[in-house]
C-alpha cells in the first residue's frame, strides 16, 4: 500500500484511520447497520485488501472465555464452526478497549470493548452482477447461472448438514469473485438447528425472499427457508428481477399466493380465500422461457408453497441440473459463458420485445374494455330518458 493511499485513508467523521491490531488500515466504509459497520481495509503485513467488520461496544462483562458475548456474536461462533469453499472465511478477529473520555465514567462503568471480524475482501456481489446485466441488456448465460447457483446450494448444504440455518439468502449476501468464486456471507442471522423443536424469531431474511410459512408469523420453520431463498435467487438469476415484490408482509403474501396457490400446511392465509383468487397457476414455462426442463423441476421444488414438500439442500445439490459442470473447472464455465453471451443477449432482446407486445395488447383490450363501459353507460341513460319522457306510455 502505498504511503499516498495510507494519508488519504479515512474514517467516518473525516478523521485519518489508525492501524489496527498492528496490521490494518481502514480504508473505507462499506455498509452500516444495528450491530455496528462494515469497512474496506488493507492488510499491511500480507499485502492485500480485506474486510472488516466492526460490532457494537461491549462490555469486559460481556466477553465469554474466548472473548466474544454470546448474544451479539453468534455469527463469530457459526464461523469458526464451518470451513468450506463456499462459505465466507473468518481470517482474524480481535478487540480493541475503548477508552473512556472522563476519569469519572472509567471508575463508574466497566472497561468496554470493540471487536472485529476479518474477512477476504470480495468488491462484487450477486445483487451487482446481475443488475450489470441487466443495464447490458442481456440474460446471464446458463452455464454461469448453473455455476453460481450450484456453489450456493453446496454453501447452504455445508450449512445445513452442520446444524446451522441462514436466515438472510439474497443476492446481496452472495459474494461472487473475478474468477467466479462465490461466498455465502453475512451470518449475522443465522442459527443453530438441534434435533428438538425449536422456535425461531419469524421476521428474519428479506421481505422478498420470504417464505410464506415465515409471513404467517410462524416459529417452528425448518431449513427449508432457505432453500425458498435460494429458488428466489434462482430465479432472479433467469429473470434479472425478483420474483415476489410486495411492499409490506400482506402484499408479499398476497403475491406468493396469487403465483403459487394456498399452502395446504398451515391454514394462516384463510382470510386470501375470501379476498382473492388465484388466477391461474404460475406459467413456468412462459415466466422463464429460456430456462430448460430440468432448470424449471429444481426451481418447482425449490418455491414448493409446502415446506415440508420443498426440495432438501442435499435433494438440490444431487439434481441432473447440475450434471453439466460438476466436472468443469471454473476457467471452463467461464469460457463456455464468453460463447453464450451472443445469443444471451438476443434472447434478451427478443423476450423484451415480447412483453412490449403483451403489455400494449392489454392496454389495447383495457381501452377497448372501457369504450364498451361507457356505450353501455351512454345507452343506459338513453333508456331512462325515453322511460321518464311524456311519450313512453304504454
């Protein structure tokens, strides 16, 4: 790093950073949330960038046996519990005491501490990468579409196989290398799974990769919450948008239902029945026109309504989907990815051109809609006048 870089680095409230734990230098923020700030960092012993991530204030109190409190570190634990290639790695952690301003607080309070969580820095990820293509005006190509999502199903399996439950699989968490790697991050919500039946905290993962078992305030959901996660992100991947849109947890319910019917497990969406109706069963085929046969089964098994009929991480990880690359280096899948972006693009191009076509078609059958509306309305009024005229008397 060099020295310009190092004087020009600063932290929030524009002061320069300082080294921390001897070896890193902030560089900047790069998100910031209830348990406290994500920030770009340059590791100067091992030469490279890396990510840190700063929790809250704790208290001396507060530190377990191996310093960390339980209650807000829980990520840190499932971390040290998992080591797979597609799963973030924790590469250090560490606390730095806050000192305290007046001699008055260190006598009155306890001695309290920030710590940190170091991770490889990854600039791009999921949610990036597909918004780049679409601004590209282009599908991304399947072969990179079956890379991507294989890697995560593997992460979530490691996952799941090891007792632990994500709780917030979106594209932003989903941290895709140059070379496309990916990286499942952000454990802040996950948990650990036991054999007993456990309740959960139910407004936990992103409104619009909730399951609908998770929308009807249920505390007993499964794994298979992450499974739906990861089918909307399959099919965000297909589709360059996301599948369900609702603003609010009624609206995303209302949008899950109206695509996907009634769930036949838990009877919570009663009130829909009377206040909506499905229109028609979700089109697969028309909703994802260039996604073969075998892409469109795991992603039915995957938005099963039902969880406990939705596929398993192991039921996805050995699907024929997969078959293609299981073999392939990931420079192969690249390359393979290079040829397909021609026709990625046309089908594109040809897809847009379709839904210009449909959406002026409806504007066409709207208006057409309303002109009979008001004939019949024009007609009706001609019928009263002639009834209230002197004339009409039979």
């Amino acid at each position: 790093m060099n020295q310009s870089l190092q004087r020009n680095t600063q932290i929030q409230g524009g002061q320069a950073s300082q080294m921390l734990n001897k070896k890193y230098i902030i560089i900047q923020p790069l998100a910031q949330g209830s348990y406290g700030c994500v920030y770009q960092a340059y590791d100067n012993v091992e030469k490279k960038f890396v990510c840190i991530k700063k929790i809250k204030r704790l208290t001396i109190h507060e530190l377990g046996g191996y310093g960390i409190a339980t209650l807000n570190m829980r990520e840190y634990s499932i971390l040290n519990s998992l080591n797979h290639d597609n799963i973030i790695k924790l590469k250090d952690q560490f606390y730095v005491p806050n000192r305290q301003q007046e001699q008055k607080q260190v006598e009155q309070k306890e001695e309290s501490v920030t710590f940190f969580m170091v991770f490889d820095y990854i600039d791009l990820n999921l949610d990036i990468y597909i918004k780049d293509f679409e601004k590209k005006k282009c599908y991304i190509p399947l072969i990179q579409i079956k890379s991507i999502l294989y890697q995560i199903v593997l992460g979530i399996y490691e996952m799941h196989v090891n007792g632990f439950i994500h709780r917030d699989i979106k594209p932003a968490n989903i941290l895709i290398s140059k070379q496309g790697q990916v990286k499942i991050a952000d454990l802040g919500l996950a948990r650990q799974v036991t054999s007993k039946r456990q309740t959960f905290t139910p407004g936990w993962i992103t409104l619009w990769y909730r399951p609908l078992e998770m929308l009807s305030n249920q505390t007993n959901y499964t794994k298979a919450v992450d499974i739906w996660s990861v089918g909307c992100v399959f099919g965000e991947m297909v589709r360059l948008m996301p599948l369900f849109r609702g603003q609010n947890e009624p609206e995303q319910a209302y949008k899950i239902i109206q695509s996907l019917g009634y769930p036949t497990e838990f009877k919570d969406f009663d009130c829909f029945r009377e206040k909506y109706n499905p229109e028609q069963s979700f089109n697969y085929e028309r909703n994802f026109p260039y996604l073969p046969e075998d892409g469109i089964d795991l992603l039915q098994g995957m938005l099963n309504i039902n969880p406990s009929q939705r596929l398993t991480a192991k039921q996805c990880k050995e699907h024929r989907f997969f078959d293609q690359i299981k073999e392939l280096s990931l420079d192969q899948i690249n390359q393979m990815a290079r040829n397909q972006l021609e026709q990625c693009q046309k089908n594109y191009l040809e897809n847009q051109k379709k839904i210009e076509e449909n959406r002026l078609r409806m504007q066409e059958q709207e208006q057409q809609r309303l002109k009979l509306l008001q004939q019949l309305q024009q007609y009706r009024q001609k019928c009263e006048s002639l009834e209230a005229s002197p004339e009409y008397d039979l």
